[in-house]
C-alpha cells in the first residue's frame, strides 16, 4: 500500500494504525502531533486510526531548546 509521509512516497506492506506507523518509525507519540489528510489527530486515535491507499501523513517533532530572554 502506498501512503505519503512527510511529502515522501512510502510502501507499506502491512495494514497499519497511526501508532503502528510511529512504532515502526522509532517516533515517540509523546513527542509527535500526526496529521492525516489535512486532519490533525489527537493522541488518543493513533491506536485506532488505520492507513488507507495514498493517505497523506504529516508528522511533526516538537523540540525544545532555543534562546533566554
């Protein structure tokens, strides 16, 4: 199955939920937000979203750091 992450082409060979994606990627859910086709999920539907055919995932890392005032 093919789905575009982060603007990318990817080949999945498994049906697979949002945490199963991040799981795979080494992602921590924790330290992500994930859209899929222009729709932000909260944290709760990971385990229950399941990628379809040319689905459009965005995953964005939060990171911390930057300068003191």
């Amino acid at each position: 199955m093919k789905v575009f992450i982060n603007g990318k082409p990817d080949e999945l060979d498994e049906v697979m939920t949002i945490a199963r994606l991040l799981e795979r990627r080494k992602a921590r859910p924790e330290i992500v937000s994930v859209e899929v086709n222009d729709r932000i999920l909260q944290r709760e539907e990971y385990a229950k979203t399941i990628l379809r055919e040319g689905d459009a995932v965005e995953i964005v890392f939060f990171m911390g750091g930057g300068r003191e005032a």
